[in-house]
C-alpha cells in the first residue's frame, strides 16, 4: 500500500494505482476529466492530455517535484506522493489550452449533435475552457463514409481518443477499423465500406466520448433530454443483458449499455439487444436509470427529482443586521 | 370579548333635509361623470389605433428564415427544455437531397408547435435558440373560439417569405456584449 495526497486529500492505495483511479476512489471533486481513458478498456488512456496533473512531490524517497505536468491516466503513484489536481493553478491553465486544442477542429455543431446533453467534451469545455473561440482557421472537413446502417459517424466531431479502435481491437475479434493518417490529417476508418458487422460493434457508440459515432437508428429521432433512461433486462445468449432503455412516452428510442458514475459503460452489450430489441415488450423493465441532476436529461423528469444537497445554507448566509449597519 | 380593537359603534342618525332630497348628490354625482367626458382617454381604439410596444415587447412568436429564406429552426430542442410551461413540442427530420434551400442545416424541424396558453410569454425559448430562429414579436396572439386553435404550427409560426418580420431591433437590445 502507499498514501498518496491529491488536492491535499490523503488515500492509500496499492502499488501500481494510477493517479486517475486514486483520485477517482477519493471522489468525484478531486478527479481529473478523461477523455480517452476508459476502465473497461486495456492499454486505453495518453492520447487527449485532458488528465494532466501537476506532481509536487515525487515519492517519501525523492520529494522532488515532476519537471512537467504528467497524464494521471498513465502515471503510477508512488508512497508519499503529492499531486496538485484543481488547487493546481498551472493544471488549469493547461487543462484550458487542452480544451481549446480539442475544439479547434471540432465543429461545434451541438445543436443537430445526436450526442448533445451526454457529450462528455460539451461537460469538459463548460467546466474548464473558456467562452470564446480565438480559432480563425477553416476547420477539418471529410468526405463522409458510410460505416454501415446501424452506426453512424461524424468524423469532423471525432477528437481521435482511439476509444473506438480499443473496442473494435479487445471486445470483437477482428478489427476492421483504425486510425488512418497521422497529425492533424488523422481519421477514424473503415478499411472495407459497409463492414463493421460484429455482434459487439455497436458498443463503439457507448464509448465514443463525442458524437463521433452515434446511433442510426436513434438518428434525431429525439434529443436525448426529452427520453427517459429506464434500466432494464433480458435473458441474452452473447452478452449480459443488462441496457438502459430510453423511453419517449411508451415507445423505445434507443438501447444502450449502462454508464457508471464517469460516463463510461459498465458492461458491453451486443448488437441483437441494442438494435433489434426495441419493443417495451422484449424487455424486463427494472427502475429509472439514475441520472445526475445536474444533467439535462433530469430536466424535467420530476419522478426522479431529488433534493440537491449539496447546497449549502451557511455559505449564502443573508446580511445580518450588524452587516448591514457598517 | 373584542376582537379587534378596529370595532365601531353603528349609529343611526337623523338625515338633513338636504341629504333627505338626494338632489345634491346626484348633481355631485353627475358632474364627476361629466368632467371625465371631457378627459383624454386612456384607452385606444385597437384595431383602427395601435399602441407602440416597446422594441423588446414580447407577443405572438415566430420562426425566422435566413436571407436565402431558409429555415434556421434545427430542432434542437433548447428553447422546449428551457420553456418554463412545457409550451413547445417538435420533430426533427433529416434533410434529403434537394432540399437544401429549404432547410439551413441537415437536421429540421418537420413539426414544431406552441401552445399559446401554455405559453408564458417569458422569453426564455428566444434567449436558449443557438440557432437565432425563434424570436417573441410585438404582435398579439388573435382571439380564438377553440382551445385547440391556440396550438400554433409551422405554418403560423415560420415567416413567410413575402411577409418578413423584423427582428432587428429585438437583436439589438438582446446582443451579448463581449469584451
Ligand atoms: S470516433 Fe469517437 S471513440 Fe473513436 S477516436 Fe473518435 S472520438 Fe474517440
Ligand atoms: S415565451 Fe416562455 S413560455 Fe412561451 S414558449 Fe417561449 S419559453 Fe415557453
Ligand atoms: S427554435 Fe431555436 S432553440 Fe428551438 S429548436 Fe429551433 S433552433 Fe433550437
């Protein structure tokens, strides 16, 4: 075991933790955003920069600090580590330059977005881009490819995380897709038109952080905050069973896996339950599926209103009448 | 036991004869009515004399075009989730080929509806639209002898193109100043 203090909030840990994954046992204040790390998927995590952290204190043996911010995705702890996440006033800085590298190219097209209210780069740049663009550049555009009827994809909104290339290389068995180019040329490819086939090719969608890659068969059907996820069921022979259904009124828009509390799916699901099951009746219907109420989705959704909390009476305290008085 | 301490003793007491004849009193009266024929009047009359709205003044809505007369309107939705009165329902729909100078993006609203009394007329939907396609007007919602009347359509809602509404001041006074 080692300790290890982020944000000056002490955890120990074992040897071999990441930074992420320590920062994520102690909650979700202290966590660094990741974009493409995602704990389901091996060898996943370096490529979007959005997780650097600052290390002021190397290890109880070496307390020098890391020269440079390191990515807390790929960075192991060591005991007696010191990590400065939010307190970090060069952590945020840089953070926002990663974010305004991320947008440079991206289209911003949010409104037609299939993606929009559970993009996790739309929560990304709220919390810690800035406002404005300083972009004057023409942005990247592509040749559309059509990557088959069940799966749709956008390359100009991909932020190449290779998310996606981890599924189609450790969840199915052949890989028919990849990372074609390189710099700012790269794109997300078919090989072969018209061939992601797999039983398991659809959870490409759940991982993609942006709207990338979205869902055909829920193409502008709705936005996503007029749907009601519900968790449900069904005896399934290739995967788990266990989806989220998303509801307009009694109709099923769109199957997905369920997300933890990082947005990132818990178990993978197969194609027959994610595009073939769409009758309310092929499904064991559990619960509504919990939703942050700061989300969009939980606008609206009153049956699943709960109290916030975390608002705090004494820090808005009304001016008392000695205050008032100086 | 009192209740109040605003209790009054009732009395009764005996008219004047000029308080008994009415006369002064209806004189008095009348003559209130009189001076007010000859008042300026507070009201107008509306349809033949408008009122001037203020520029921000907000009324019936509608849905803008681009200069090339398209529709602005993606369907993406800000303007029913931020609607206060749940006023706002729509459809999206994917452009096809060939409709082009029709739609400004390749998402469109084929349906979009306002329910006028639902509508708070709050301005939240204006304020939400990324899109700079739904803007409150000053002109007033028409009187209606059915309910289901006041459920606006596109073709109520989105302007015609020989008959386009300006907007320009309300841009004016809504522009986010950035610095
Ligand atoms: S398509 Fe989506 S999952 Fe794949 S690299 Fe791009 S952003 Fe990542
Ligand atoms: S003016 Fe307010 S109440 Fe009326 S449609 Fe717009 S957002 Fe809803
Ligand atoms: S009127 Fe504006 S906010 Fe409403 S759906 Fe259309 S584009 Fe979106």
């Amino acid at each position: 075991m080692a300790k290890v203090t982020i944000d000056g909030i002490e955890i120990e840990v074992p040897e071999g933790t990441t930074i992420l994954q320590a920062a994520r046992l102690i909650g979700p204040e202290v966590a660094p955003p990741a974009m493409c790390y995602h704990s389901k998927l091996k060898t996943s995590g370096g490529y979007c920069r959005t997780c650097l952290v600052e290390v002021t204190k190397g290890s109880e043996k070496d307390p020098r600090p890391m020269p440079k911010l390191v990515p807390s995705c790929r960075t192991t702890i060591m005991d007696g580590m010191e990590v400065g996440n939010k307190s970090s006033a060069k952590v945020v800085e840089a953070r926002k330059g990663v974010v305004e590298f991320l947008l440079l190219n991206h289209p911003l097209d949010c409104p037609i977005c299939d993606q929009a209210g559970e993009c996790h780069l739309q929560d990304l740049s709220y919390e810690n881009g800035t406002a404005k663009t300083r972009t004057d550049f023409e942005r990247r555009t592509f040749n559309k490819i059509d990557i088959g009827s069940k799966i749709q994809l956008h390359m100009t909104r991909c932020i190449l995380c290779y998310r996606c290339v981890k599924v189609a290389d450790q969840i199915t068995d052949k890989r028919i897709h990849g990372v074609l180019n390189r710099g700012e040329a790269s794109e997300i490819s078919t090989y072969i038109e018209n061939v992601v086939e797999n039983d398991f090719s659809g959870n490409v969608i759940d991982v993609c952080p942006v709207g990338a890659l979205t869902d055909k068969t829920f193409r502008f059907k709705s936005r996503v905050w007029f749907t009601k996820p519900m968790q449900a069921h069904r005896d399934c022979d290739k995967c788990t069973g266990k989806v989220n259904l998303w509801f307009k009124g009694e109709e099923v828009l769109r199957v997905t896996g369920r997300k933890d509390q990082w947005g990132e799916v818990e178990e993978f699901i197969c194609n027959t339950c994610r595009f073939d099951k769409k009758k309310t009746s092929d499904w064991t219907v559990e619960k509504p599926a919990p939703i942050n109420h700061h989300s969009v989705i939980s606008a609206n959704h009153y049956e699943v209103f709960v109290k916030p909390t975390e608002f705090k009476l004494n820090v808005v305290k009304p001016l008392s009448i000695e205050e008032k008085a100086n | 036991m009192q209740l109040t301490n605003r209790a009054q003793q009732v009395v009764q007491k005996e008219m004047t004869l000029a308080e008994r004849l009415y006369l002064p009193a209806i004189f008095a009266g009348l003559s209130i009515t009189i001076k007010h024929l000859f008042k300026k009047k507070a009201t107008l009359k509306y349809p033949e004399v408008k009122r001037e709205f203020a520029p921000v003044y907000r009324g019936q809505h509608v849905l803008k075009r681009d200069a090339e007369g398209r529709e602005n309107c993606t369907a993406c939705g800000l303007c029913a989730v931020s609607c206060p009165a749940e006023a706002i329902t729509m459809d999206a729909a994917e452009r096809k080929a060939g409709e082009e100078h029709l739609y400004r993006e390749e998402k469109y609203a084929a349906k979009y509806e306002i329910n006028m009394l639902r509508c708070i007329y709050c301005g939240l939907c204006e304020e939400a639209c990324p899109k700079d396609a739904i803007y409150l007007t000053d002109r007033i919602v028409a009187s209606e002898f059915t309910r289901g009347k006041f459920v606006y359509g596109k073709d109520v809602l989105v302007e015609k193109m020989d008959d386009r509404i300006d907007v320009s001041q309300r841009k004016k006074h809504y522009s986010i100043v950035n610095n």
